[in-house]
C-alpha cells in the first residue's frame, strides 16, 4: 500500500513525463506546468498532468535542472536508513566490479548511484567529495557519517574526508565554492597521499590537484595500452600525472616520451616515475601538444605507439563544431607521425563529444593522414564509473585503440 504523500509537488509536461518513465533522473525548468511551494533543497513530488506520481527529487529553483530525482517508488521514506541503503549499495558494486583496487576508486558517480550530483573518490585512507546539488549539500553531514559507517564495517580505514567544491557547476545551483576537510570530522594535516593503481605509485595531491586530485576513470584503459607496449617507442600526449607514460615504461617500452602544457603536471609526473623507480626510462617535454607534433613532423622520430589523452574540448552543445574540429587537427597530426604498423590510442572525456561523432572524426582524421586504421579495442570508462543506458550523460569517457596499416 502506498505512504500518504507528504512532500509539495510539481507537475510536468508530457515530454518530461516520458523521460521519467524512461528512467532518465532530470525535470527542467520548461517542463514544469504547476507547482505548490517548495523550499529550495527540499524533496519534492514529479506528477504528471493526469496526477499519476512520477518520482520524487531534490528542487532547486534557481537550476535549469528543476528537479534531480532520488526515487522513482512512491514507498520509499527519505530517512537515514534509505540514505545508508544506498551508500551500502554503492559500495558493494565497486567490491564487486573492482576487489583488487577498493582502495583506489570512485564511490559514488552521481546520478549512475542515484545520488544526484555528488561524487566521492577514494584515494587510500582519503575520501575525496564533490557536491554540484543543494539537496546532497544540505545533507551531507548524515551521508559523510554514513559512508564512514559503512566503510568501517566492510573492514576499511578512512582518515578524513576532503570536500572538493571548487567547481563552477555549484554556482547554477546558487552554492558557494569552498574546499577543506569536511567539518567536525577526524582528519590528517597533509593534503597529499599515494595510491597504487595497476601496480604502479602515484602521488595524489587532492587539495590542488585537477578535479579531485588524480582521473581514476582511465585506470583499465592504461592496462589495455600497456598490453600492446613492449618493445614500442611511446609519446603520451597530454601526460599530466604521467600515467599512460609510466603504465608503458612499466610494460617494457623501449622508449617512452611524455608531453605537457603544463610545467606543474611535468613536475607531478616526474615525481611519479622516480616513486616508481622508471625517472630514466622516460622523456619529459614541456610543450603544446599541437606544437609538438607539428615539429616532431620535420625531425627524424622512432615513435610508434602514440596515445592522445587531451583534456575536454568542449563542455557544452555551443561550442561542439569547434571542439570537433579541435579533435580532428590534433588526431590528424598525431596520425601522420606513425609508420605503417604503428599503434593509436585516442581519448576523448567530453560527453558530448558522442561516441559516433568521435568515431566519424577518427575516419576523418585517417583520410587526411593518408592512412588507415584497424580497430583493436574500443572502451568507455573503468567500471567504477558505471553507466546508465538510460541515462547518455553517466557515458563520457571514450577510448579508442587502432593500428595503422
């Protein structure tokens, strides 16, 4: 028997109904035909016009993402026993997709959880929290002792919870930007720890490092290109912590250059291949990415195996037809570069950069280059980042590896 309805509700449009019903966990402000009185925050009801309940989620009346739905059961009470459900829940899949590396993985993926709009990365002993939704904002005291709670009793040791929200996101939904440990918990001094991941140590600066402090969503695709590195002269473009680098070195590259923008990235990565012992196994060099393959053109190279890992192109719809055009000059110089029998590795983080349009670039690219490609592997992001079918904005990550023929 269903609970008496005692949350203010919303009432939609059809087209948001369908969405619902299709399971994606978003209602925008233009699909919103009547409401009652709704604290921003606050837990709301999604009806349809007929009045048939939809779900329930988190208003915000200042976000064009109107309502972030928690639950689509009519019988669920908000408590703090269905806020633990859920975190046990989240748990319990990354032990069961990633046993080995529980102490090195994300915990929580927003929406894919059906926690909207909250990430929690697990760096050793530290976790690492993001919030871009007011209603995860507002009770995240409970959520913080709760994941502390449940991690303790699978046997696992946390010393702090770090709060990256230092994001621009936040401002839609009118929260400040703050980073710190979370209050009221026990933590350590330093704003640095070490992880291993796929065997190899990396330091992980969470307070200033990009996002939250180290791109956990990679970690299968750096195994799959270190599969194919043995004996291969390696750049990794866009290296940033050095991983594809160090993975490549690890796996018996014959030699392995690694390019950035950035001088603090070089310096990180640098520090990560002397904790892994490979500081004489790989180049370092400061350069644009675009520069360089433009030079490496007019110079004598060994490279073979190239991996393209740039950052985002584009974060939005607007600027998509520059952002495409972006991919395509950088996978078509690094594609000229490499001899027949060659290796290629091209990532894109971008959502909305679609597995199709990326693929029709890749095909692009080749006719430019004047080569071909045959497809070895294509991956998405590492299983702690998992992905709803219905819902296309938990798939980002795309991963492509090709050899040139």
């Amino acid at each position: 028997m269903k609970q008496h309805r005692s949350f203010p509700a919303v009432t939609v449009t059809k087209k948001a109904r369908r969405a619902l019903q299709q399971r994606h966990p978003w209602v925008y402000a233009g699909e919103i035909t009547g409401q009652d009185e709704i604290e921003d925050g606050a837990l709301c009801d999604v009806l349809s016009e007929s009045g048939t309940y939809l779900g329930t989620g988190f208003y915000n009346h200042h976000s064009l993402i109107r309502v972030r739905i928690v639950s689509t059961n009519a019988n669920d009470r908000f408590d703090e026993a269905f806020w633990r459900r859920r975190i046990r829940y989240s748990l319990q899949y990354r032990r069961l997709v990633m046993p080995e590396q529980l102490d090195c993985c994300r915990l929580i993926f927003g929406e894919a959880d059906h926690f909207p709009g909250w990430t929690v990365d697990r760096f050793g002993t530290i976790l690492v929290s993001q919030i871009v939704s007011l209603g995860i904002e507002k009770i995240k005291g409970m959520l913080f002792d709760i994941l502390l709670d449940e991690l303790k009793a699978m046997g696992e040791t946390v010393e702090g919870i770090y709060e990256r929200n230092d994001i621009a996101l936040r401002r839609k939904e009118r929260l400040s930007e703050q980073t710190g440990w979370a209050a009221g918990l026990p933590h350590p001094q330093a704003t640095t720890t070490q992880i291993v991941e796929n065997g190899i140590r990396y330091q992980v600066d969470f307070a200033q490092g990009q996002k939250t402090g180290f791109f956990l969503d990679q970690k299968e695709n750096r195994r799959a290109a270190a599969r194919l590195a043995a004996g291969r002269h390696v750049l990794d473009c866009c290296t940033h912590t050095g991983s594809f680098a160090l993975n490549a070195a690890r796996a018996g590259a014959a030699s392995v250059m690694a390019a950035d923008i950035s001088a603090t990235a070089l310096d990180n990565a640098r520090l990560n291949a002397e904790l892994n012992g490979l500081q004489d196994r790989i180049e370092f060099v400061h350069s644009d990415v675009f520069e360089l393959l433009e030079k490496l053109r007019t110079q004598p190279h060994a490279i073979d195996y190239l991996i393209l890992d740039p950052p985002a192109f584009t974060k939005s719809r607007r600027t998509l037809h520059n952002a495409a055009q972006g991919y395509l000059r950088l996978n078509t110089l690094a594609l000229r570069l490499l001899p027949r029998g060659g290796l290629f590795a091209s990532a894109s983080c971008s959502h909305f950069m679609k597995d199709d349009l990326f693929e029709a670039m890749l095909v692009e690219a080749s006719r430019q280059a004047g080569v071909q490609l045959r497809q070895i592997e294509v991956r998405h992001q590492a299983p702690d980042h998992p992905i709803l079918p219905e819902v296309p904005e938990t798939q980002y990550l795309k991963f492509y590896l090709f050899q040139v023929i």
